[in-house]
C-alpha cells in the first residue's frame, strides 16, 4: 500500500530517526473526514488556511465566521459561507486551488486539519476581491484530500471571541452543492460588513516592514505556516516520470498546500539580521518535538517558500510574511529546539484590524489574556544575540532583546512551565507483560486546587533535560537516560532550557494521591526513553514534572445520565480508561445519579499476560455482579491467532460476548477474535446498540493508529452512534 507521505516527508524523517514512528501514525491520516471533524468544523468561526498566490507562492491566512460558515456536506466536502477574508490577502481561493484548513478551539486545545482543493466558487476570491466584498467573500465547495488531526501540544488556551457586527449575515439554511453558488445573491439585501472593518492595510516588502509589524512578531506566542509540495512524477519502469494509459504525468501522493500552527513562549521567534544583508530581517525559531510526520519541513525540503500569519491577540491586527525557510537538523540552539528554521522575509501584508475581535466592556479583547499557557513549553532563556545582530526596523529602536529573553525563560506569568518541580520514584512493579508501574512521590500532596491536582484520565507531563540525555542515542530526543539519585551530591537535574517532554498517563485516582502525595503510571516498552525507565529507573531517582494535562475524562461521561457508555482499549491504551473506570467507580459509591446505567469496557490485547489492570478489572465486574453500584462489564479479546481455525474462534467469540448483553457486571473473553461492529453488537445487546444510536450511549476509545479508525467506524458507521458522543485519544504526540 503506498505511503500517503511524499518524499520530503520521509527524508526528513529518515533525517531525524523516527521513519518508523511516523509510519506508525500514518493510519490517523484519512483521504476523507470523520463524522467527528465534519462535525467539529461546523462549530469554528476560524479556519486558518494556506494557499498560493498567482506566482506559486504559499501565503498563511485566515477565514472568519458565525459559527456554521463551514459545513460538511459529506466526508469528502466542505462548503463555506458566509465568511470574511483578511483584508488584501494574497491567496488565491479560485476554482482549482490547492488548500489546507486547520481548525483549533482554542478554549480546549482540540484541532483537526484538512487538505484538498476548491471545486466550486461563485466568483474569484483574491485580494481584490476580498477587500471589495463588504457582505463577506464568495461561497465555495473544498474538496478533501487528506483530514487528520493536529498536534495540540504547544497551543496556548485563551478566549477567541469575534465580534458578530463584523461578520458577513450567518447562512439561514444549510447549503448543497446545487444551491451554494446561488447563494450570494439571496445575501445582496443583507446587513453589510461596515467598509472600514479592516482598517488600514500595508503591502510592502521587507524593505518597508516597521516597528508595528516587528512588535506582533516579538510579542507572539503563536504563528501560523503554510507551505506547499508540488509533486514529482512517480518513476517509471524505465527510470523516467511514469504517465498514465494518456501519457499524463501520474504524480506521487501529497501534492497540495499545508497549513500548521507554531506556538512557544512569547519572544520565542527571534529577529535577527542577515549576515549577507544587515539590513534584513531573518525570523529565527526552534522546531519542538511533534507527532513525527514532518508535513511542514517536509514541504520545506522540497520547495522553501512559505508563508507566516502572526495575529495580534488584543487589537485583531494580522500580519502576513511571504519568504523562504531553510531548516538547520542540527541546531538545537535554542531552548527545546530538536532542529532550527530560519526564515527570509521577502514581503508582507500588514492589517490593523484584521480578525475582528470581539472585547470586553472595558474595551480589551476577550482574546487578549492567555487563559493558560502550554505546560509543553521550554524553559530556558535562549542565548543571547549580539547588538549587532539584532535587527532593527526601519521606523523604530530595535525590539527589546531583553523582553523577549524573559518571556522565552518562562519568568511570564504562567508561561512555560514556570511550576516545573522534582518527584521521585518511590516504587516500581511489572503490572503487565512489557509495562511497569512507576510510583511517584509529590513534595507535597496536591489539594483539588492546586497547580499539581490533576483528574482521571489525564496525563502527567515529564521533561528530560539534555544534559540528562546520553550521546549515543539512535535518534534525537530518545536517549539513554541517566537518572539524578536522592543519594548523590547532586539531587536536582540541572535545566539547561534543552529538552524533551514526555506524557504517560496518571493510573491512580486523585483521591488516593491526595491522601498520600504519590501518583502512578503505567509505562510500556515502546521508545528509547521508557525502555531506558524499564532497564534502568529505581526508587530514590528523581524526575522533572512539568504538570498534568488531557481532556480525556471521565466528566464526558458524568455530564447526564447514559444508559451505556462504552469504553474501548487496544493494548497500552487502557491506562486512561482505567482511570476513567476508577473516577465511574468512585462516582457510583458517591451516590451519583449522572453515572452511566452500564459500562462496556472492550480491552483488546495479542496476548492475555498483556493484559494490565485485569486483576481490578475482574474485581469490579464480580462486585457488579453482586449489586454493587457501578455495573461495569468487561469483555477482553485477544488477537494472536488461537490453534482452532478463525471461524470457530468468531463464533465463540461471539457468543461470548453476547452472554453479557443479558446480565449486570461480569467478564467474557473472546481469544482469537479482532475487535468488530457484530462483536460490539453482540456485547451490547438490542438494547444497548438502541440506545447508542438514538443518543442515550456514549463511547471513549484509546489505542494504535488503525485500532483506533476501526472502532470508530465500526461504532459510528457500524452501529449509528453520533459522532459527538465518540470521544477518542491517541498517542501520536
């Protein structure tokens, strides 16, 4: 099966060590939307794009609307309405240009990309059309290429409010592919977007780029990058471009435009002269750890133009950057860099009024504040550049290093990590075959309002300094660790600002580490730095902890009574459904009249002694059994082939399962089988697939990449469950 990745994809990630972790998550990237994404971005009044220009170049932008503005028409459709471009952009949004969309709730951190082109639009959309079009610009249809999810670690939650009179009227009725193009004459009548909106609005080049433009960027915590891969032909059999039966160029996979959002510290993109040309601004900034798929450096790799979006969060005032980056694999000058980009700017679009924010009574914007800052976020305060580096616009004094280095180090309130604090390792036990149970001791035991209290279901956030990190690792920021022991001289690990972050989710319940200061994980096998825990981490060694984070919790479960809420884990992603059971559990003993009338936990694993928590799991399901009041069910499958044939194992699974769709609690197992829509509707019974599909159920999956698309077809194309009611986490970041 082919790679959905092009081949500047995978030379980066060959480059870097880690092809075989991004093929690992190339199964979350779909050619068509999960009903969970067609139903995400019709709640987003943005979508940040990118797109080219007439000449080729990549340019980031956005799009602003009543929530609505996008709407799915199926999983391989968007059609957009009603929205409002940034004044004098750029890109080009005519029939046949390639796109890519993100949409992120800023409030929750949730995120989804989409890549494909547009098909329809009732007029071209460019610059001139969109600073022209005060009724908002014109209805398109985007069809999807590629939908997948995008990296949420470094995105800061903060209020993105926009004011409704500065948005083109909402569309009054959903829209087809028929009817769409017709829609802006319907809108001709409608209250107009007040002329003036944007404000004022500066086209220059790099020559011409002042001290306003140079204060967003030194001030940002968040930017936008779009970038672009135009395709290569396929190698034929005779070495050259391969043609299809019409002589056409067949072109690999991946041919489109990206975009992808960079967040850091506030100063953590850095301006600095070139060294051929004093007088021009370079834009420095540090590649953190990601998901490993390289779609941005990728495209980099291939052709280096790209543009930026920096937005000014309290005024709406955009910035537009078009130039080339060059990416630097080795540098990991600055803090948490894994590699580092510079970019060239070669021209900008600069608006004063760009995204219209929505403010406050006392005229700040509700986007202004940073409600909580990425606990992902470096630390450590980045070298300094000398005066003559730093570059200085042409209308104003240089930006203030100074500020910028404070910001970076963390000393903002609230930023990057400033609780940052040691535990040790107080114990360690196997809790399954390849997974260990890591005990934590706090400094002090968390109240439920502390910086360090954490819920069921989330994970705790660990970072590994460099100096900590052994130089013969495989591949960067995996590496043989070497642990700061209570018993030597140095009992803290030094912060160097260079590091690495890893997540693991938090196993025991908040009541129980309330009570005694320590938390557990439990750890499995898999890269360099927890086989490095597994060989070599024992009581008395100390770690960093960044904090606690993830939505994945138990109160999508508790928000009103279910009558089945189905739990599915393939593998090691029991750890946050086991947590969530605990807080069902704890919740039911409470008295609780929002717990789910049932709890399917479907645990899939190859091989029975894989199995963690089952020994806990039993013990609930038997107390069900007995009247106990959380009525917990468990049905465990196991993949490895068994030595009868498949269709006896099928069989039996089958029936096993259905013996629990009749009877409170207990435990069923299915050897041999792989999870399934009939084996999910056999578990559940008429009943309980009922109530899935008319909204009294809800389902929480966590596993692999393709575990995880399976379940979620066989849940929500299988057996009707609305997408909404599907919760998933994954471990792809």
């Amino acid at each position: 099966m082919p790679s959905v990745y092009h081949h500047g994809e995978i030379a980066v990630q060959k480059a870097v060590g880690v092809r075989e972790e991004a093929a690992g998550v190339e199964p979350y990237i779909r050619s068509a939307m999960p009903a969970q994404h067609s139903q995400f971005f019709g709640t987003q009044n943005l979508l940040f794009i990118g797109a080219r220009d007439a000449s080729g170049q990549p340019w980031a932008s956005a799009l602003a609307g009543h929530p609505g503005f996008i709407t799915a028409l199926d999983s391989k459709l968007l059609a957009l309405t009603g929205y409002r471009r940034l004044p004098g952009d750029p890109a080009l949004l005519t029939k046949g240009s390639q796109v890519g969309g993100l949409g992120i709730e800023f409030a929750t951190r949730r995120r989804n990309r989409v890549n494909g082109r547009v098909t329809a639009v009732r007029a071209p959309a460019s610059a001139d059309g969109a600073d022209g079009d005060v009724n908002g610009s014109p209805p398109l249809l985007m069809s999807v290429d590629l939908s997948f999810g995008n990296c949420p670690k470094y995105i800061q939650v903060r209020d993105v409010k926009l004011d409704p009179s500065q948005l083109p009227p909402p569309p009054k009725q959903p829209f087809s592919p028929t009817t769409l193009l017709a829609a802006a004459a319907a809108a001709k009548g409608a209250r107009p977007v007040s002329a003036d909106s944007g404000g004022r609005v500066l086209r220059g080049s790099w020559a011409e780029l002042g001290a306003a433009q140079a204060a967003i960027i030194a001030a940002a915590d968040t930017f936008f990058i779009a970038t672009g891969y135009n395709g290569r032909t396929k190698t034929g059999s005779d070495g050259g471009g391969a043609q299809d039966e019409d002589g056409q160029d067949v072109f690999e996979a991946g041919v489109g435009c990206d975009v992808s959002h960079r967040g850091g510290p506030p100063g953590f993109v850095r301006m600095e002269r070139s060294a051929a040309a004093p007088d021009r601004p370079l834009l420095r900034w540090a590649d953190f750890v990601g998901n490993n798929m390289f779609q941005t450096l990728g495209n980099l790799a291939t052709d280096p133009r790209c543009g930026l979006l920096f937005v000014d969060w309290a005024s709406g005032a955009t910035l537009q950057l078009a130039g080339t980056a060059v990416v630097d694999l080795a540098d990991r000058s600055l803090p948490g860099a894994q590699r580092t980009v510079t970019f060239q700017v070669e021209s900008f679009v600069y608006a004063e009024r760009g995204l219209p924010l929505a403010v406050r009574d006392d005229g700040t914007a509700y986007a202004a504040a940073v409600t909580q800052y990425s606990p992902y976020l470096p630390t450590g305060a980045p070298p300094q550049l000398p005066a003559a580096r730093v570059w200085t616009p042409r209308d104003g004094p240089a930006v203030a290093a100074s500020a910028a280095s404070a910001a970076a180090a963390g000393t903002v309130d609230g930023c990057g990590g400033s609780g940052v604090l040691e535990v040790e390792c107080v114990g360690v036990s196997w809790a399954a075959e390849g997974i260990k149970a890591f005990q934590f001791r706090l400094p002090a035991a968390p109240t439920p309002t502390s910086a360090h209290a954490y819920t069921s279901g989330q994970y705790a956030i660990f970072e590994f300094p460099t100096s900590a990190l052994s130089s013969t690792a495989s591949s960067p920021g995996d590496s043989a660790l070497s642990w700061a022991s209570s018993s030597s001289a140095a009992t803290a690990v030094v912060n160097t600002g260079a590091a690495v972050t890893r997540t693991w989710t938090v196993t025991s319940h908040p009541a129980a580490t309330a009570a005694s200061g320590v938390f557990t994980l439990a750890i499995k096998r898999a890269g360099a730095v927890s086989s490095a825990m597994h060989d070599t981490l024992a009581p008395g060694a100390k770690l960093r902890l960044r904090g606690f984070d993830g939505d994945f919790t138990a109160a999508a479960l508790l928000a009103a009574p279910l009558e089945v809420a189905v739990l599915v884990a393939g593998g090691i992603g029991i750890t946050p459904l086991w947590a969530v059971v605990q807080a069902l559990a704890a919740a039911a003993a409470g008295a609780s009249t929002a717990v789910p009338k049932r709890v399917l936990l479907l645990y899939s694993v190859r091989h029975l002694p894989e199995a963690a928590f089952l020994g806990q799991l039993r013990e609930l399901a038997a107390a069900a059994e007995a009247g106990a009041e959380l009525n917990l069910q468990v049905l465990l499958t196991t993949t490895a082939p068994e030595p009868a044939t498949a269709a006896p194992a099928v069989r039996r699974g089958l029936e096993a399962a259905a013996a629990l769709a009749g009877c409170r609690g207990g435990v069923a197992e299915a050897r041999g089988c792989r999870l399934s829509a009939e084996l999910l509707a056999a578990a559940l019974g008429p009943a309980g697939v009922a109530a899935l599909a008319n909204g009294g159920g809800a389902a929480m999956v966590c596993g692999p990449a393709g575990f995880m698309a399976a379940t979620e077809a066989a849940l929500v194309e299988g057996l009707g469950l609305p997408a909404s009611r599907l919760y998933s986490e994954s471990f792809n970041y």
